[in-house]
C-alpha cells in the first residue's frame, strides 16, 4: 500500500478536473498557437482562456498575466528583470532571510553582478518586522521581495503592510506566492502587489509550468529572448497542454477556495490536535495565527528528524533538519526563526491537501505518536 502522502507543499497531484481540461490538448489540439490557421486559432484561443482564468483568479487584467516554466522561473524572471531594468535608478534589493532558494539564490547571483541585498531577519514565527523594511530601504532599493507564505512552516508575511512602505519609498513589490494560492486569498489589489510569481505543481496542475503577474506600467529586463511570445515578455512556443492545466486548476480555486481552505484547516487542526494530545511538550512551528491552514511543522525535543521519517514507514512527509555524524544541518528557515538546535533537530512538516482524508490523519497520528514514543524509549535505554 502507498504511504499516506502529507507532502502537499512539496507537491500536488493533477486534480481529475485539471487532467480532464487538458486531455484534447495532449490528444486532438496540438496546433501552434502563433499559426494564423484554425489548428493555432485553437490553442491560442485556449492560451487566452487559461490568462483569463488566472486573472480572474487573482483579481487582475489577463495582459499582466504571463505564463513561465514554474516558480523558480517567475521569481528569476521578476527579481532579476527588475534589477535589470531598473538598474539606472539604484541597485539594491531587500528581500527575507526565509525565502526559498529560488529567491535567495537569485539574490546571490546578483550579489556577483554588483547588486546590494539586505537579507532581513524574522521573529520566532518567521514574521518580517515592516518597521524593519522601512530601516533598510535606501533611495536605492529598487525592488522588496518578500514571500506570502512560507513552504516550511506556512506563516504569512504582514504583504499589505510592507508593500505600502516599499511604494512610499518609492520601490516596487514581489511576493512569491508559490504556496499561498489556493489555500488563502490571493488578490494583487489586496495585498498591493507589483510582481507575483505562482507554481503550478503547488495547486494540482503540472509540473513545469507557472506564472508571472505583472502589473501594468512594471518593467523587466528578459530572461528568454526570441520571438515575441507572451505579448513580447517571454520567447518560447508556449506550453499549450500545460498552460491549459494551470488555467483550470486556478479556476477552480477562483470557485471553491472557502471550501478548500476549511478542509485543509480541518485536516490539519485535527493532526496538531491529535498530536498535542499524545506527545505535551510538541513544538508547533510557525505564527498560531498568521499560518496557512495546511501546513503542520512540528519538533519533537531532542530526536532526529530524518530517523523519525525513516520509521515512518507509512507516511510520505519532510524533515527540517539532518543529523550528520559530527553536526546538525537545521533548514535556513528554522535557523533564521531561532529554533532551539534541541527542537530544531526533530522538526518535520506534515502538510495537508485537497485529497487528504479523517482516516488518513487518524491513522498519522497513531503512527506518529507510537514511532516518536518508541524513539523516546530508545533514547532513555540509550542514557
Ligand atoms: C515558496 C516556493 N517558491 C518557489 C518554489 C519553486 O517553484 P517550482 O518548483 O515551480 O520552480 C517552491 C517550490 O518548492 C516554493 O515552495
């Protein structure tokens, strides 16, 4: 049997509806959208509706809508077009020390062009202080990027707050919104965004496919030059079976996301529930209030992370830290939050989604309780 998978921010499996949208474009429509001819009228015509829908979705016009290969590509494409083309006004960025690395990396590579990044510290949430982005914008900070919520421990960034300090000093807004669409709200006018990067692979659609929102009058240097695709922003015959994918799995959360939202939050409230019951000194990581509802990142003092997932046999989750033989290798987000290196150590992340069932927590939890129960055991002999 498989195990149970509470990896949902790790990935998603392709909703039935999603595929189902997609099915006639990998069997029957297989045109290239930029032929004048019916076949490419009839991917373009499906390209259009999968912008509208994400528009829709987001709150925005479908010509600030373009289509990339995934998150990675978006937070590229938005950090690095803005320090491109904007590089005449200043060159410096400030960004959070809890990003993926699909940020900071661009933020280090920048660093090798010459760009200044300020790389701000968190609270024992992993919360920015906006106070603190307000200290550290200069007249040269071209660009804020800080996430809406994080893939390890699900707290949301106060976005609306810190997007209105960057405008009054006259910077642009990035978030990478990668884990928060279709879990909480996510409306550009709402949180005041100028660049919002989305993965597809995170909200059952397709691997290898996402978006990037682009607010009109926003700048960006290229990453992908060629012919005019994507109303000039990005070259490349577009992924038409992908695309339509996306377009659809965004629909759905346009449509149902209250619903998916209080799943999630059932799901996972039950697991943290059933957890704290059995095992009184958990640690919940992350903000009690400000979380997505599907994440769960919990430590469990003094035992190791990837020895605990190993004799979880029949659960598919992630760990927040390996134990090598001479150190212990914690995740930059749970170091940069300052989690005691003896919480820190036995941290996983069960994350929750749209397929998760009552059963399958009740039977996580039996499991969980009685592999940590065990560890303890093992560690007291071992004394
Ligand atoms: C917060 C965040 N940003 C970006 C990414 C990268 O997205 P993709 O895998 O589509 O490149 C991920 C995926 O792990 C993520 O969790």
């Amino acid at each position: 049997m498989s195990p149970i998978y509470l990896d949902y921010n790790a990935t998603t499996p392709i909703d039935p509806q999603v595929a189902e949208a997609m099915l006639p474009y990998l069997h029957q429509h297989f045109g290239n959208p930029s032929s004048s001819h019916a076949y490419g009228q009839t991917t373009a015509d499906a390209v259009d509706r999968a912008r509208d829908q994400l528009a829709g979705m987001l709150g925005c016009d479908a010509e600030e809508v373009i289509f990339t290969s995934g998150g990675t590509e978006s937070n590229n494409h938005a950090i690095k077009g803005v320090s491109g083309a904007y590089r005449q006004r200043g060159n410096h960025i400030i960004t959070s020390s809890v990003e993926h690395p699909a940020v900071l990396e661009v933020c280090r590579w920048l660093e090798t062009q010459g760009l200044r990044v300020t790389y701000l510290p968190v609270d024992s949430f992993g919360a920015v202080d906006p106070p603190q982005v307000e200290a550290a914008l200069t007249p040269e900070t071209v660009l804020v990027s800080i996430m809406h919520a994080n893939n390890e421990v699900g707290t949301i960034q106060p976005l609306r707050e810190i997007a209105a300090i960057a405008h009054h000093h006259g910077a642009l807004m990035h978030t990478d919104a990668a884990q928060s669409v279709g879990k909480i709200p996510v409306n550009v006018d709402d949180l005041d965004v100028d660049l919002l990067s989305i993965a597809g692979h995170k909200l059952y659609a397709p691997k290898g496919i996402g978006a990037l929102y682009i607010r009109k009058g926003v700048r960006l240097e290229k990453l992908m030059h060629g012919a005019g695709h994507e109303m000039g922003w990005r070259a490349g015959t577009e992924n038409v079976l992908h695309t339509v994918g996306l377009g659809q799995a965004c629909q759905m959360i346009h449509e149902n996301l209250p619903a998916y939202g209080s799943h999630l939050a059932r799901m996972r409230d039950r697991l943290e529930k059933g957890l704290s019951q059995h095992i009184p000194d958990l640690w919940i990581n992350g903000d009690p209030e400000n979380r997505l509802p599907n994440t769960c990142s919990v430590s469990f003092e003094n035992l190791e992370a990837n020895t605990l997932l190993s004799q979880l046999e029949g659960l598919a989750a992630s760990a927040g830290a390996a134990c090598h033989a001479d150190r212990v290798e914690v995740s930059s987000v749970l170091a940069a939050m300052a989690l005691p290196l003896h919480y820190a150590m036995g941290t996983l992340r069960f994350s929750v989604g749209r397929f998760t069932t009552q059963e399958e927590i009740d039977q996580a939890v039996v499991e969980i309780v009685r592999v940590v129960a065990r560890q303890k055991q093992a560690q007291e002999v071992g004394d």
